[in-house]
C-alpha cells in the first residue's frame, strides 16, 4: 500500500505547501496538470483568492 500524500491528488483537496517558493502557503487544489516532462503541476487557490503554482510533490494533503 502507498501511504504517499502526493499520489492521491484531487480537485478540491486542502493542501499545505512544504517546499520550494510558496512553503508554508495552503489552500484548495485546482488544475491538475501533467507536463511533457512528467512532473505534476497544481494551481492552489489560497483563503483570499490569491492563486499560484506549483509542483504536486510540494504539497501534502490535509486530511480532515
């Protein structure tokens, strides 16, 4: 079994940011993208509506 938070990545999911430019930022995940290269890109919508991007492995999910 794969207990891997990054794998089980869904549209809607409150996540925390914890690596790379935005470490320490959470919000909800929105467009997930897979790249040419393979690497998967989210856009995280932040409280304040602020969004931005970055990489599926820089998150883990919040499990409520």
């Amino acid at each position: 079994m794969n207990n891997d938070p990054h794998v089980n990545l869904s549209d809607g999911d409150q996540c925390t940011v914890i690596a790379g430019t935005h470490k320490g930022k959470a919000g909800i995940v929105r467009d997930i993208n897979v790249s040419k290269t393979g690497h998967i890109t989210i856009t995280v919508v932040q409280e304040n509506g602020v969004r931005f991007k970055t990489l599926g492995r820089n998150v883990v999910v919040e499990r409520g």
